[in-house]
C-alpha cells in the first residue's frame, strides 16, 4: 500500500467498490480482447451489484472499463451512447451467482471473428478487485500488478518451461503470485502469474512458442 | 522505512528527525514508490487540483445525482455561505459549502479524489482548500499536508478499517475527518504530536457512526456527513492548537474503531439493511429509485 491508495483513486463517482471497481473488471475484459471492440458483451450482476447497479452506475461503468475507459475517464456516465456509437451490442442481466462475492460481475463477450470469452471478477471494497475467471476456468489475481496469463495443456514440465523461461531471459522479473488451475487432467489449463514490473512485450511472444502453451497475454495494471 | 504501522512511529520519527510528518512521509514514499520527490509531491498536487474542480462541478446550480434522491446542496449552502455567512460565519459555511459540492460532485457521476473512500471524499477538500481560500494559505503548504493526511489513513487501514462494510462509517467518514483534522493541525503550525491529538479527538468523536446508506447509495446521508466530518475535524485541530490534548493515544483509538466496528451488527455495516435505510421514509425512497425495476 502507498499513499495514493488512500489518497486516491482519482475517479468517478459515486462509489469507489461500485463504480472505479467495476470499471477495472471491464478493463480486464478489454485486455482479454487485446483492447479491440466485442461485436457483443453479455455482463451479468450478481449479489448487491445486481440490487443496487443502476444508483451507481455499476452498468456504465462496467461497460466504460470493457470500451478500454478508466476509473477517472469522464465518458463512463455517457458509455450507452459510446456503446451504441461503436456499435456494440450489450447486455445486463441480474443473476445471482452461487458462491461468489457480493459485487461481482461476469462479462460474457462475442468478437466479430466469432471468438468468445469471459471473465468474472469482484470488486472488494476501495476501488480494488479480484479476478476469479477467465474463460470459464478458475483464477485469482488482483489487477494491481501486471499479470502474464498463459493459456495451456495440462502437461508435466510447462509451469517449468515457463518459469524458466522468465527467469533465464529476464532475470530482474519477479514473480510476486503464481495461480494454477485446470478444466480437467489433460485439458485446457491457465496460469495467472503476477509480477512486480512491467515484462517486455517480446516475453509474450516467447511464451507462445513454448510447447503446449495455447496462448499468453499481458495484463497490465488496471 | 516506515512500517505505517503506528501512529505513535510516525510522531516519534518526524520528532527526532526534527521535521514535520508530512516531510518525513514524502522521503519515506518517494522511497518506497522509486520516485523522486518532487514526482511524489506533484502527483499529490494533481490530486489536489482534481479536488478544486469537484468543488466547481458540484456548487453547480444544476447538480442533480444520478438518481435523482439529492442535488443542489453546494449551490446552496455557497449562496448562503456569501450572503451573510450565516451561523458558523462565512469562513466553516463556505467550507461546508464545499464539502457538500464535492460530496454532490461523487453523487453525480463527477470526477473525484477518494480520500480515503469515495462516500467521504468531501471532507479534506472542504478543509484544505478553504484555507487557500479563505485563508490565503500557502497551496505547498496544504498539498505537504496531504502525506501526513495519508500517511494516518494508511495506519487507520492497517490497524482498523476504511471501508463502510467492515467498520461502519466511523471507518469512512470517521476517517476522513481525522485525516483532516491533522493535516490542518499540520498546515495551522501544529507539532507533530499535536498532529496525532487532533486526529483521536475527531476519531474519538464519531466513534460508533454506522453506515447505513438509503437504498445502498452514496446520498442519504452520507453527504451530510461529510459535513459533520468535517464541522469535527475544524474543532479537533482548533482544540489542540488551543493547548487541549487527547487523553487517548490515537493507536489506541484505532484499536477501539476496529472493536467498535467489529461489534457493530452487519445491518449497519454498509448492507442498508438498518438505521436510515429502514426507516419507512428510506424504504419509500428506495422504491422511488428501483422499486419499478425490480421485475425485470
């Protein structure tokens, strides 16, 4: 924690769990899709973001964080007609979701290449959030570092790959939380690894060329 | 280093150091965050200007919130406050004046800083910038201020709470009062000692405050709070620089927030399922805002 933690997020209004929360589990939707616009976004409400959305501009400003839009940008109260301009076709839906935390959102999203995602992720209170899915399977990272997801097989020696990898090509790249979770035995696995610095885009790519790794990606910051 | 664990270590550090909180904390961060001060200082500065343009966009004589509930408080209380200055005298009503506007400012969707959270982030702009004002207070001088302001709220979050839902709104509002109170203290030629008194005597003031908010909005009545916050953290810093200290160590008033926050049931703990929520005038306006909508 630092002092802009207390003396800050700068954002909109009203509520920092409500609203600057919410905007920044749509940012992570919007670094899912590498910051191109969905050609359609399904966000379900769950728990008290389902009760209390439409006083706080919990919707707006889902659907702002999901356009890209910061927890300070002004265009979150106008993000319908952002939305409608960019034409994306979106849509809320309350359903409560067993289990999860009370103010947490799922965002289902289509792009125009027919590729599909998710993530669905909880605001815990100040502005801060928690990433608990991604593509249906499980994860836990908070946003406030950046994060390297890496899609892959569960297989033996890939979280061995990959950490090697980090570490013999960047040596001052620290991992500062490491997340494991798999579909099944030999299925599709992610890997959630925050780190303390911003890690060169050439990792990425790296990554992806290891064997078994579907996919990797960056989230930076939110 | 510091832990921001204790208040008691940011008095005792700034002492021997001979220096004010507020300079030992912006050594401290510049550290911590690998940024030089002047970086730290000016990103402060920045918060500090997004402060004074909520003040502008919520004594706006059209400020309605986003639901409609509340609008309109700091165009009014300004008028009132330039006209006459009225009971509390211009210079605490025209402070009023712009905590109710920064309050009004986060109600309608404008640009705010959270300080520490946004339901009470009406309470150190209405303190500070009306000593610029008001006062014609050096600007360096109240910006510093905001790192002894920050630094006793990063304590408060390590030792208690900040946030409605763990410790009512003597975490929120309770918080940001103190915070206010010792950055004025600070600001107003305060030891650092005095700092700390002025910050348990706020605390000590609204110990007990739940949140309990109607129809689960930041309105009603959290943006008269921030005014309450604020009334309280004038008073606290005028006492101590009278001479008046705390008899209660403000470590040990965090520790008695947190008990108190503790014990408080969870109907008033940010749930509006209690106090102001449940009266049938709260209920009434919550089927205002949501009533027709909950079908669909």
């Amino acid at each position: 924690m630092n002092i802009f933690d207390i003396l800050g997020p700068v954002m909109i209004g009203p509520s920092s769990s409500h609203t600057a929360g919410a905007v920044r589990i749509g940012r992570v939707a919007n670094k899912l899709m590498n910051g191109i616009d969905p050609e359609r976004v399904e966000i379900i409400l769950s728990g008290s973001f389902a009760e209390t959305y439409r006083g706080h501009g919990t919707d707006r400003a889902l659907l702002a964080g999901v356009m890209g839009y910061r927890t300070f940008s002004p265009e979150i109260r106008d993000a319908f007609d952002i939305a409608a301009a960019r034409h994306i076709d979106y849509e809320f839906r309350k359903e409560n979701i067993k289990g999860a935390h009370p103010n947490t959102a799922q965002i289902w999203f289509r792009m125009k290449d027919g590729t599909e995602g998710m993530v669905q992720g909880a605001s815990v209170g100040g502005g801060n959030i928690l990433v608990n899915k991604i593509n249906g399977m499980d994860v836990a990272f908070t946003g406030d570092n950046n994060t390297v997801l890496v899609m892959h097989k569960d297989t033996p020696g890939v979280i061995a790959a990959v950490t090697n990898l980090i570490h013999w090509n960047y040596q001052d790249l620290n991992i500062a939380n490491f997340h494991l979770s798999r579909e099944k035995k030999g299925g599709n696995a992610i890997m959630a690894i925050e780190v303390d610095t911003v890690p060169p885009e050439k990792l990425i790519d790296e990554l992806k060329g290891l064997e078994h790794v579907i996919n990797a990606m960056l989230i930076r910051r939110v | 280093m510091l832990s921001y664990e204790s208040i008691e270590e940011l008095v005792a550090a700034a002492t021997e150091a001979g220096c004010s909180i507020s300079e030992l904390v912006l050594k401290d961060q510049a550290a911590e965050m690998e940024s030089t001060e002047l970086e730290i200082y000016e990103k402060m500065e920045l918060d500090y200007e997004v402060m004074k343009n909520s003040v502008r966009m919520g004594q706006d004589k059209n400020q309605r919130s986003m639901s409609g509930l509340t609008g309109g408080e700091g165009y009014k209380m300004r008028a009132y406050a330039t006209e006459n200055g009225g009971l509390c005298g211009s210079f605490l009503s025209g402070a009023i004046a712009r905590a109710l506007a920064v309050a009004g400012c986060n109600a309608s969707m404008g640009r705010i800083v959270a300080a520490p959270t946004a339901g009470s982030c009406g309470i150190l702009p209405g303190c500070l910038i009306s000593l610029e004002e008001e006062r014609g207070i050096d600007p360096k001088k109240i910006v510093m201020s905001m790192f002894t302001a920050g630094a006793f709220g990063m304590v408060t979050a390590f030792r208690s709470s900040i946030a409605g839902a763990s410790g009512g709104c003597q975490a929120e509002c309770g918080t940001a009062s103190a915070m206010a109170a010792a950055a004025l203290t600070e600001v107003m030629g305060g030891t650092p000692k005095q700092c700390a008194d002025a910050f348990s005597i706020a605390m000590g003031n609204q110990l007990g405050l739940v949140c309990d908010p109607v129809a689960g909005l930041v309105e009603i009545p959290c943006i008269k709070r921030n005014v309450s916050g604020l009334v309280i953290a004038f008073s606290s810093a005028d006492m101590v620089l009278a001479g008046i200290f705390s008899e209660i160590p403000a470590d040990e008033c965090l520790d008695a927030m947190r008990e108190v926050g503790d014990a408080m049931p969870a109907a008033l703990k940010e749930t509006a399922c209690g106090g102001f929520a449940t009266t049938p005038t709260g209920e009434r306006l919550k089927k205002q805002v949501f009533g027709e909508r909950k079908e669909d």
